[in-house]
C-alpha cells in the first residue's frame, strides 16, 4: 500500500462521518428563522418609528424653533449616512443596477441638501426674529 493510498483512504474516512447529518438537528439557517424574524419586524418598526417622527417635526418646523433644529439634525444625519453609502457604491465594481443605486442616492443628496436649506432659513428666521 502505497502513501498516496493510504492518505486518500484516511481523507475519505474522515470525510464520510464529518458530512453525516444528524435527523434532529435543523439547519442553521432554521434554527435563526424566528430570531430573522424578530429582528426584521424591530428594524420595519424603527424605520416606520423614524419617518413618522421626521414627518411630524417637518410640519412642526416653520412654527416651533426646536422642532426645526431636530428636523435639521436628523436630515444632516442622514444626509451624511446617504454620503458615506454613495461613497462607498462608487468604489465597488458592479453594472448597470449600481450605477443606477448611486445616480438614485445623488439625486437623494441634492434633495436633503434642498430640505437641509430649507430647514436653516426657517432657523435663522427664528433667530433673526425681534423679540417682543
């Protein structure tokens, strides 16, 4: 018996018991499904949570001088988050759906750069303003 023989029939022993599934353990895959599930309805829940809030401060903004500036805050956050992510888009390699991805989040950019400006005028109106 050759090394070579010896070493192929020992790799396939060894290999034959490490791929041999047990019935009742689930894949892993199944095991997380419910935690997957949790964690996904947390995250719609927050996104949801977030908008309705940016939404309300956004009405809120030309009349009250706080919501404004936490208006503003959560744009330049996301404003910057948005930057960060094209930044990264365009150094990766990919066809036509990236290149669509980026144009879609520029195009977003010079709108939260808009809503940012916005949301400094009404600020130093409030500023500006005499008080009484």
């Amino acid at each position: 018996m050759s090394l070579l023989e010896a070493l192929r029939g020992t790799l396939t022993e060894l290999g034959g018991r490490n791929r041999r599934r047990l019935p009742f353990v689930p894949q892993a895959l199944e095991r997380r499904r419910p935690r997957i599930a949790a964690e996904d309805y947390a995250a719609r829940h927050s996104i949801e949570h977030t908008l309705d809030r940016k939404a309300e401060l956004r009405r809120l903004a030309p009349t009250r001088p706080e919501a404004a500036e936490r208006y503003r805050q959560l744009l330049v956050w996301e404003l910057e988050g948005l930057r960060e992510m094209v930044s990264v888009l365009a150094s990766t390699t990919g066809g036509r759906d990236l290149q669509e991805c980026i144009a879609e989040g520029r195009e977003e950019i010079l709108r939260l750069e808009i809503e940012v400006g916005w949301c400094t005028a009404w600020l130093q109106q409030w500023m500006n303003a005499p008080t009484a």
